[in-house]
C-alpha cells in the first residue's frame, strides 16, 4: 500500500522528534572535543538545555512548514535541521571553541553554521531518519506528479 503524504509527514515528525536533542547534544559535544575542549559539567548543562530550546523549535517548525500545502512549501525537513545547528553553535562560542575554516561556498550556503556542524543527509543525524525521510521525499513527490497530471502538466503515461 502506498504511503500517503500525511501519513509520511507524521511518522517523519515522530522520529525526527526520537533524535534531534540527543543529535544537537552530540554534534556539540564532538565539535569542542574534536578542538581539543574537555566536556565540562556547565557545557553540558548549556549544550542540554539548548539542545532542549533547538528540539522545540525544530519540531514547532516543522509542523508549521509541512502543514502548508506541498506546492507552497519553501522549507523542507533537512533545511530544518541544518538551521538548527544555531542552538549548539552559541554554547559552542560561548565556550571559546575556535570556529571553522570553511570554503566560499560552504560560507555562502550555510553563513550561520560556522563550525560545519549542519547535516548533509539524515543519516548525518541519525541512521534511524534515513527511511522515513526517504519515504516523506518520496512520497510528495508522487502527490506533486500526481497534481501535475490532473493538471495536464505532464504526460499521464
């Protein structure tokens, strides 16, 4: 049975609901070890509570985004996630742990993710995301084509 594009939004929002603190906790955690930085008790009460801040504001958002009907939707998943990135990236300079040296295009693409922590794919996030997030992809782009032949935009073949 085919899955419907509510149904994939919904089971999208679910999982991503299961990992995005613990993910925004690690990718802090990992950016100021991988600088050379000890954890200390105050970041990771810092890191935890923006982790908290960021899961809401993600989850918020992204029932706000995909509410909106697939062809006005300007905002998908993933971009989400990456704009995310705000809430562990301010513990991280209030930490003093020094930011990336990022190519011209990465600065342009992502100015506000200076330490390169975005995702590139769900996996970047959690493994668990990469199927719903396929499925969600998947299926609003078949209620889009769908729209399109009833249209008469496309071929009906």
């Amino acid at each position: 049975m085919a899955t419907t594009y509510e149904s994939a939004t919904s089971e999208l929002i679910i999982a991503i609901g299961h990992v995005v603190e613990s993910w925004l906790v690690r990718i802090a955690v990992e950016t100021s070890e991988a600088h050379g930085q000890s954890v200390t008790p105050d970041f990771r009460i810092a890191v935890e509570g923006a982790a908290r801040a960021g899961g809401e504001w993600v989850l918020a958002r992204l029932k706000a985004t995909l509410e909106v009907d697939v062809d006005g939707q300007r905002v998908n998943p993933l971009q989400t996630l990456r704009e995310a990135v705000r809430f562990p990236t301010e513990v991280l300079r209030e930490a003093g742990v020094p930011m990336k040296l990022r190519d011209e295009y990465d600065q342009k693409i992502n100015p506000e993710d200076v330490y390169g922590i975005g995702p590139a794919h769900w996996n970047d996030i959690d493994e668990s995301l990469t199927e719903p997030g396929i499925v969600w992809g998947a299926a609003k782009a078949s209620t889009v084509l769908q729209r399109r032949r009833a249209e008469g935009k496309l071929d009906p073949r």
